[in-house]
C-alpha cells in the first residue's frame, strides 16, 4: 500500500511554479515524505515522521533566514491534509467527519472555510 502518492509531490522545476527557494525546498520535503512514510510510518508513528522531515528541511536550507512563517504553513498544510483525508473517510459527509475530528460541525465547516478546502 502506498501511503502517498507521487504524482502529487510535484517537482522542483520552474514549470511547476518551484521558482522561489521556499517552494523548492517544500517539494524536496514531499519527496523525503514520501520516502519516508513509504518505509517507517506503520513501526514509529507521526511524531517521528514529523521529526524527521523537519531535520531534513533544517538540513537541506541553506539560508533559515528565507523562511519565514513555517509554523503557520506546515500547521495548515497538516489542517488541510487532515480534514480532506477524514472528509474522504466519511464518504463526504460532514457530521461524520466532524465526529471523526473531535471538532464541532460548526469548526468543521469554519476550517473548510478558511483553509479554503473543496468539498463539492
């Protein structure tokens, strides 16, 4: 079972829109994500997932100070990632989805709002 799909890591060519360095190195932590869920998930968790991408983005940036607002980008990349997942589970419906959550319908629908997710 592949747990992402590769087609949507993109590339880090200026045709895909890979042209600021921040852009590149979101794709590069794609690719690394890929690779590592593809072989560790299912033995250590998120956490560890998590941790370890991010040594990678530390590792390959070469200037920390072009980025700027990585919490606020990988906390809704992750909100986003979330929801369309758990929407999908509850065969696109809200109620379950929300139940799914542990959020209220009435957050559900504020964070599908805000983070601007397509639930047609």
């Amino acid at each position: 079972m592949k747990l992402v799909d590769t087609q949507d890591l993109g590339s880090c060519d200026e045709s895909r829109g890979g042209s600021s360095p921040f852009i590149r190195t979101i794709n590069v932590l794609g690719f690394f994500l890929y690779l590592f869920l593809e072989n560790t998930l299912k033995a250590s968790g998120i956490s560890s997932v998590i941790d370890h991408i991010l040594d990678n983005f530390f590792l390959i940036q070469k200037n920390v100070d072009d980025v700027s607002e990585l919490y606020w980008f990988v906390i809704h990349e992750v909100e986003r990632s979330l929801i369309q997942k758990a929407f999908y589970l509850a065969d696109r419906n809200k109620r379950r989805t929300a139940k799914i959550l542990g959020i209220s319908r009435n957050t559900l629908n504020a964070k599908i709002k805000a983070l601007k997710i397509d639930v047609s």
